[in-house]
C-alpha cells in the first residue's frame, strides 16, 4: 500500500502560483519568535501563528495569529485547515506541565493528519532515544514516533544545548568574571545558537527538495562538541577577559535528583538532564545538517555572534 511519505511532494509554490502556507505553533517563545522572524522574511510562505490568545494581524511581517491550544483538539482542526506545512517548537515542560509536551503533541499529530498537512517540521532533541529517563527528552521522541506512524510526511530537526537562553544565565556570569558549569569541566556534548537552530527550522518548512522529507537532522557545530572548559576558554579569549569556573558536581544532581522531584517536577527534569549529559552521549552527528541546510557555523564563530548580541564584545 502506497503511504503518504512515500508520494510526498516538495514545498513551493503550487500549481496556482501562491504561496505554501505555514502554521507555526509555539510562536511565542524565546525560539518560537526567531523562527516566525525567519519565516516572515521567506516569501516562497504565507505564514500564520498559533497563539492561545487573540492577536491582531502583524502588517509590518504579513503574519496572521490564529487561535489555538496544543489541549483543545478542536481548535487545532480549526487553525490547521489549509495549511501545507506545520513548524512546532511547542513545550509545556519549562512553563506549565509535561503534558502538554505528551498529550499536546499527539493531538497535533492527529490534528496535522486529520488535515491532511504535507509537512510536518518538528523540533525534537540530539539523542532523546536514549535518554528515557529525561521526561522532556522522551516526550520529543514519543512524538517523533506518533509522527511517523501518523504517515504524514516529516522532518525531525533535532537541537543540542542551547548556547544562548531567554535569561542568559551565561553571559550574566561572564560579565562578573565567571562560569558557571554542570558536572565537570572535560565531558563534552553538543551546543547551537538558537539564531542558527531558528534559521535551520524556517529551512525546513520552506526548502522545496523531496530529499529533505522524513529526514531526522541533527543540529551542532563544525569542529564538534564542547566541554565547559573550552567554551570558557573561546569566550575568555574573545573578550580577552579571565574566567574563573564554578562547578556544580555530578553528585549533586545524583543526590538531589529524588527529593527535588516531591515538590519540582521541572526541578526533576533537569537535573535527570544534566546526567544524561555525563553519558558522553548528547552529541550531533552533523551530516545531514550540512546536506540540507549549508556549512555549520563552528563554536568560535557562533560564541562571537553570541558575545555580541549580550554587548560582550
């Protein structure tokens, strides 16, 4: 039997000459905004985004808001009519409950068959298949899985750590002469700049190959993964500044893990993270990322476009 990712066609322009139209869900966030910015400038799209609450059209980008909440199925039939390819970079985890990331998900995979979407581009993690007992890491593959045994055709653009965060813990301690890490100064693992890992997605939705569907991409940097030590050791040398390093050792998330879960679930998440970490395991195989999406950008490079845009340099 012939399924849908095996027909699927490119994204483009169709037989009447408009423009494909995008849903991105998760708009509001940190992320979310960086990939509506990139899709806004795209005008191979028609883009729209999905807010759980009323927004007015945005003039200035062309970027209609539509109304939608990951935990009602019915608004998500609604939003999700006509479009030819759906972006999310949608979590619960950081800000109401893991839920959403389970439940939430499978009701937009649903949704996204039910419409009959012909492009699924979801942000998923380096790794997640191995890290079970990371609750977030796992939500993104159980979707990966819904996903594929939905039948509509997909691209899983997979992120590492991001260098850069809406409170830039970071860059506040690198001001003060600090950083601060995780575990220990020498287990590496993969990190991305969300200015890259925002363009790569907007990359996703829009790229009109048939070689880019049903493919898992993983997101890193040209020359590989990094220890703490050594991101403190480009950014000292881009601000020609000391940095001294403050460690939070393993066994404290070891011990704290347990009784931090009785009243922080988030708390839990986290710190289960951090020791996933230490397997030696959170680390992009960039291949694909450079096939579809163009050189990876390497660590001094994107730690100098960070730098700058926190006024370090």
């Amino acid at each position: 039997m012939t399924k849908p990712q095996d027909i699927a066609q490119p994204v483009g322009k169709g037989q009447s000459g408009e423009p494909k139209k995008v849903l991105l869900v998760g708009a509001t966030g940190f992320l979310g905004a960086k990939i509506l910015a990139n899709l806004a400038q795209d005008t191979s799209v028609k883009v729209s985004a999905m807010s759980r609450k009323d927004r007015p059209f945005d003039a200035a980008t062309c970027v209609e808001w539509v109304r939608g909440d990951l935990m009602d199925p019915a608004s998500l039939d609604k939003v999700l009519a006509g479009v030819d390819v759906v972006v999310s970079s949608a979590n619960g985890y950081m800000k109401e409950s893991i839920e959403t990331d389970f439940q939430g998900n499978r009701n937009l995979v649903d949704a996204a068959k039910r419409a009959g979407v012909g492009r699924f581009v979801f942000l998923s993690i380096v790794a997640c298949e191995k890290a079970v007992d990371v609750p977030h890491f796992h939500a993104k593959k159980v979707a990966e899985d819904l996903i594929v045994e939905s039948g509509v055709p997909y691209i899983f653009v997979r992120a590492p750590a991001f260098l850069d965060q809406s409170a830039d813990y970071v860059a506040d301690a690198v001001k003060a002469g600090r950083f601060y890490a995780v575990g220990d100064k020498t287990t590496r693992w993969s990190y991305v700049l969300t200015d890259d890992l925002a363009a790569n997605l907007a990359s996703a939705a829009s790229n009109p190959g048939a070689e880019i569907v049903n493919q898992t991409i993983d997101i890193g940097w040209r020359d590989g993964p990094k220890s703490q030590e050594e991101l403190a050791r480009i950014i000292s040398h881009l601000l020609n500044k000391p940095l001294s390093i403050w460690t939070v050792p393993w066994i404290v998330f070891r011990l704290l893990a347990r009784p931090v879960r009785l009243f922080s679930e988030l708390g839990f998440d986290l710190m289960q993270m951090f020791l996933f970490f230490r397997k030696g395991e959170f680390v992009s195989e960039i291949s694909r990322q450079e096939q579809f999406f163009g050189p990876a950008p390497t660590s001094r490079d994107a730690i100098a476009r960070w730098a700058k845009a926190n006024s370090l340099i």
